[in-house]
C-alpha cells in the first residue's frame, strides 16, 4: 500500500509535503513525488490536503490491490472517497466529517 | 562522500518539547497558557498529522462513564497489566480523563451524544467519535499560543547533560533538519520527550512492498528512550511489549467489528474459541496464535451474514481510521457481510500508552534526570493511556514543568557544550561501503524476529536465543558509525536505525531479567511458562560505564511516588 501523484493533477503547491509523517513526498520537477513508496503507512494525510485530488491511494499486491486507486474529494464537510476500479467503474462512500463514527 | 556542507543554528528557550504528536501538542498548548517564557516544541515531521493519530482514531478508549470513578480504571489496567504498573501514575491519569475528554469537544472533535446530550459510551471506557481530524486541531490550539514556536521537519538525536552542583541535569537538546543541511543545537531550562514508542524493531507482518502498513506509527523509532537512556535515564517494564490483534494484511483494528458488530473470533472449523482463552487483548491473541498452532486456523472475526447497514457503517469508519480495510473490501468484492474477517497477531512493539514501557518517571511525570520530563507512548508504568491519557499525561508534565521552572535557579550553570556536529558530519564524509540503513534495519528486524520472539516462534523466547539476539544486535550497532549519507533523509534513517538498535539492546535485557512469564504473548519466556511471585516487581534498566545494568524495583502503591536519589 502507497500512495501515487496523478502528475497530471498535480499543481506542486506543496501541502502534502508538509502532512506527510514520514517526510516521504518532496517536489520533484514542480510536481509531488514519493521518495520511497514502500515506506508510506497509508494515513492518507497527503490526500486530505491536496486540493487537485492528486493522490491516489492503492493497495500493493501483497495486501491484495489489484489495480484500483481510491482519491478523495472535498465537498464542504464531506469527504467523497472515490475507489476506482481497474474495470472502469467507480464507487463512493461520502463520509460527513461532522459525524460520529457508529462503533 | 557527498557535497553536504553543515550549517549549526543556535537556539535558547525555557521548555523544550520534543515530538509533537498527542502528548506534546497538549504538554505545548498547556505550558504555554501557563506563561513559562518560552516554548519549543520540535517535531520530526508536522505536527498537524504527525504521530499515531495521522490517520485518525476511532473511539477514544479511556473515559470514565457515568456510575464509574478513577479508580475503577486503575483496577482494570492493574488486572490487564497483571499487576506489573503505577498506581499513582494511573490514577492521576485517570482523575483527568474525562476533563480532556470535553477540552477536546470544545476544541471542535465530534462526540456521539444521546438525546439527553450525554457522551454515547461503547462499554463503560469509550466514547464514540469522528476522530479523523483529532492531530489538525491540537496543532491549531498550538499555534494559537503566543509563547510557542514550532520547529517542524527537525530530528533531535541526542539529548544535553550537564553536572551541576553533584547532579546531571539536562541541559538542552541537538538535531538536524530532514529537509536542509541544518544542525539545530537547543539551549533550554526544561525538556519534555514526548517522542512516542518504538515501532519497527521486529520483522513485521508484510516484510515487502507494504512494509510500513503496520500498526503503530512507523515513523515512531523509539528515539526519546534512545536518547534518554543515552543520557543516564532509567528505563522500567520494556519486557512487556505490546502486540495488536488486527485484520490480516491490512493491519486495520479489530475492536471496531468486535465491538461494533458483536463479531466473535472464530477458528476455521467455525468454533468460537474467545471462549476458551478470555477477551484481554493478549488473551485474544494468544487464543488466535494457539488455535493456529492447534492447525485450527485460520481464524476470523465471524462477520459474514451482517446487514448492509452494518457494513456501510464499517465501511465509513474504517475510513475515518484505516482507509486501507475499507478499500480491501471494496476492490475485492469479499465484504464484511458476505466473507468474515481473518485476523492475525502484529509484530511487538514497546510501547507505553498500551503497556507499561517506557521512562522511569516520578507522579509528575519527572524522569531520573533532572529537569527531564517525560508523556505519552514514551513514559512508563502507566498503561492504557490511549489518546485521552496521553493528554492527561501531557498536561501532567506540563503543570510539573512549569513548576519546576519557577523554582529553578537559572542562570549559575556553565555554558552548554555541544559535541554532535562531527558525528553527523561523518557520515557526509565516509566512502560508501554498501552497507547500508535499510541493510542494517533489515538485519536488526530479522534477529529480533527470530532470536528475541517475534511472530516467527509464536512470540516465544528463551535465553540461548536472546543471548544471541544480544550479540548479534551489539555486531549491527558496530555498522552504524560509518554508515553514508547522501542527504538530510538518508541521515535521518541512519539516526533512526541507530536509535533501534539501542531500544532492541534494552529489550533485550529486559526480557532476560524477568524469569517467568508474566503475560501472554507480551512476554511469553519458553524458559520459564508460568507466572512466578518473586517477579511481582519492576524491571528497571539503566546505562551505566557503558553497559545495560538491570535494576529490580519493589511495587509502588499509593497515590504518589518521588525518585529516592531526589
């Protein structure tokens, strides 16, 4: 499990360089760039401050990712997690950060 | 040999803070409503996600509900810790627990209230929350206060000691920056470690690509016990490590099916065996590994037949905690509801906020050394702090800092003097030698793994392997000195394998001290099975003319303890 920059999406503001626990993304080339994907413990803090949905978090082979990548989209205060399945499809889970979680 | 020239940064501050995660945020935020002077707080990464709570929390686990006292909670951690912990420590602990719990819904954290407006509790300990965003708002109670300056993307190494009027104090603290070639050299009155436990000693569970999906922070090194026992600190209770019962693969907490969905652990034969071994957290793993030994395995948390409903609310609570579980479940199209959840022990950890490792520290959280403060994962005798009692503990510390900076006569000590700039400079200067930090933590992971009772021997250990654990750690120490850098994060990896090894060093001789098996799976000594009343006592280390010394300790009972060479 990782977390991989859409270059394309990617503005290089630079917050998710400052989120990371690790100190694991740096700016490569004006774009965010993981320094050592296998070392990512898979918090997501990255995600929850890009505003461009840049970073895609996926699950390696040995935890059973077969190729889908899930972003985050803000929307006041609602998180749209997007799981992109290698398929095509795509399925949300909205989460309202302003709820209690029920267990 | 690279090209990176060290600059040196002076700094003087009253109290220093090093690491801010849940403890040290807190410790910041109190000390500096306090008006101390000044105030540093230095955090290896952000503080705001920074530490063990980056990715959220689920409940807060320590709360005393409505028909319970302080003192209830003392008695369950007594029993789950067999008895091996502080009373003073826990119960002022405890007394505070509820008074965080209700600073941090004022803070902005979502609490589940009923109608009548009380706390929803999950058993008689927990409250439930959306604990997603708990690290973003304590760094912003710390940078509303005035008197601190926060220091992100720095590393401490090594903490400053000084002999004044026949007793080591401590004086100050050195580090660098894991971003530019900066040696940051802190003069300071006060110190407070609240750098967290120790993670990644052990081989864990997914040794390749997914090496970092484990359960505590691994950015978390052990460095604040490293650089306290370095110092002259003294350590107690690291033989009792800490190992999780999670989801397999994922690592993602098990306590939220078990408890939120009523799932129980269930062998392959569909045999419910919590039963037959307890539901204490090192009783439900050691029913898992022993009914995997059984070859009754694997075993699951039974969740198949759940209604939609159910898992939909799974589904969003992973998220605000474990992302990774949510997406297993999703891209696998094996949900909850349609396949149960298979489960496994962790790697061990030592760790203080769920066991009692850590620094020795008095009631106001004061270590061995002088002016030396200690909270949270890092500070000992105390378990089951969780994130409410690393706050309890943070704030502790902080009103004993405070105290002990108004009475300290400041001013009469000689001038600091600070050693660690050619050290870090040498590893600039040494020619690679293809030995290096993730060789070495790679070789220190599978050691501990196989000679100090790690999952490959079910836990278990015995002194012919931790004596050759022993020597086998003390050879990897040897390679650190001259491993290369090219950069501030290859230094920043070298400094954290250094600091692991020191920490599996002290393990280790903790774990050969205590003879007995005191509990499950933590400390499982195949020497000796059984639980043995002369070892109802403290293990406590100390470095001493450069060797480990053990010292045994008697229980402290009663609501406050002082350090005897006060």
């Amino acid at each position: 499990m990782s977390i991989r920059i859409n270059k394309e999406k990617c503005v290089g503001c630079g917050r998710c360089i400052d989120a990371c626990p690790g100190n694991l993304l740096e700016l490569a080339e004006g774009k965010a760039d993981i320094r050592i994907p296998e070392d990512c413990w898979g918090c997501t803090s990255c995600m929850k401050y890009c505003s461009q949905s840049a970073l895609e978090y996926y699950l390696g082979a040995d935890l059973g990712g077969r190729g889908a990548v899930m972003t985050i989209e803000k929307e006041k205060d609602i998180y749209n997690w997007k799981i992109h399945m290698p398929g095509g499809e795509t399925k949300v889970i909205s989460v309202n950060r302003k709820n209690a979680n029920q267990y | 040999m690279s090209d990176v020239k060290l600059i040196t940064k002076k700094i003087r501050t009253d109290a220093l803070i090093i690491g801010g995660g849940t403890a040290g945020c807190y410790a910041a935020i109190r000390l500096g409503e306090a008006s101390v002077g000044k105030i540093l707080l230095v955090e290896k990464a952000g503080i705001e996600r920074s530490g063990c709570l980056a990715a959220g929390v689920n409940a807060l686990n320590a709360y005393i509900s409505k028909g319970h006292v302080p003192m209830d909670y003392v008695e369950y951690a007594r029993a789950d810790g067999e008895g091996i912990v502080r009373e003073d420590l826990l119960l002022s602990m405890s007394e505070r627990l509820n008074k965080v719990t209700e600073d941090l819904e004022n803070r902005g954290l979502v609490i589940l209230k009923d109608e009548n407006g009380e706390y929803v509790t999950r058993g008689w300990r927990n409250v439930k929350i959306n604990g997603e965003n708990i690290k973003p708002l304590l760094a912003e109670g710390v940078y509303a206060q005035p008197d601190v300056t926060v220091l992100n993307h720095v590393n401490i190494t090594d903490l400053v000691t000084q002999r004044v009027h026949g007793k080591t104090i401590v004086r100050g603290a050195v580090g660098f920056s894991v971003k530019e070639p900066v040696i940051y050299e802190i003069e300071a009155e006060a110190v407070l470690i609240a750098t967290g436990g120790a993670a990644g000693l052990y081989r864990p569970n997914n040794p390749g690509f997914s090496r970092h999906k484990m359960w505590y922070s691994p950015f978390n090194t052990g460095a604040g016990f490293a650089m306290g026992f370095a110092a002259g600190a003294e350590m107690t209770t690291f033989e009792n490590r800490f190992v999780a019962l999670r989801c397999k693969d994922t690592i993602a907490p098990t306590g939220t099916i078990a408890q939120g969905v009523g799932a129980k652990q269930i062998n392959a034969g569909g045999e419910i065996y919590e039963k037959e071994y307890g539901i204490t957290t090192p009783q439900r793993i050691y029913g898992t590994v022993e009914e995997n030994r059984k070859g009754k395995g694997p075993c699951y948390l039974k969740t198949e037949g759940i209604s939609k409903e159910q898992e939909q609310d799974l589904f969003k609570a992973y998220l605000n905690m474990a992302p990774s579980q949510t997406l297993k479940w999703i891209e696998s199209g094996k949900t909850p509801s349609r396949q149960s959840v298979e489960i496994e022990g962790t790697e061990p950890y030592v760790v203080g906020g769920h066991t009692a490792s850590g620094f020795w520290v008095d009631t106001g959280r004061m270590t061995t050394i002088p002016g030396l403060f200690a909270a949270g994962d890092v500070a000992g005798g105390s378990p089951q702090k969780y994130v409410t009692g690393a706050l309890a503990e943070g704030e502790i510390a902080a009103e004993s800092m405070a105290s002990y900076l108004d009475k300290k006569e400041k001013g009469d000590e000689p001038e600091v003097e600070f050693s660690q700039e050619s050290a870090y400079a040498h590893h600039f200067e040494v020619k690679d030698n293809n030995i290096t930090w993730r060789g070495v933590e790679e070789a220190m992971q599978k050691i501990m793994d196989e000679y100090a009772g790690g999952i490959h021997t079910d836990y278990r250990y015995n002194e012919s392997r931790l004596v050759l654990a022993r020597e086998k750690i003390k050879d990897l120490q040897g390679l650190v000195d001259d491993l290369a850098a090219e950069d501030m994060f290859d230094l920043l990896h070298i400094y954290e394998v250094r600091e692991r090894l020191l920490v599996c060093r002290i393990l280790i001789e903790h774990l050969l001290a205590r003879k007995e098996t005191r509990w499950h799976i933590f400390g499982e000594n195949a020497d000796y099975p059984q639980q043995s009343d002369e070892y109802k006592k403290y293990v406590n280390s100390r470095l001493e003319n450069g060797e480990i010394r053990i010292i045994f300790r008697q229980l402290v009972k009663g609501e406050s303890y002082e350090h005897p060479d006060k």
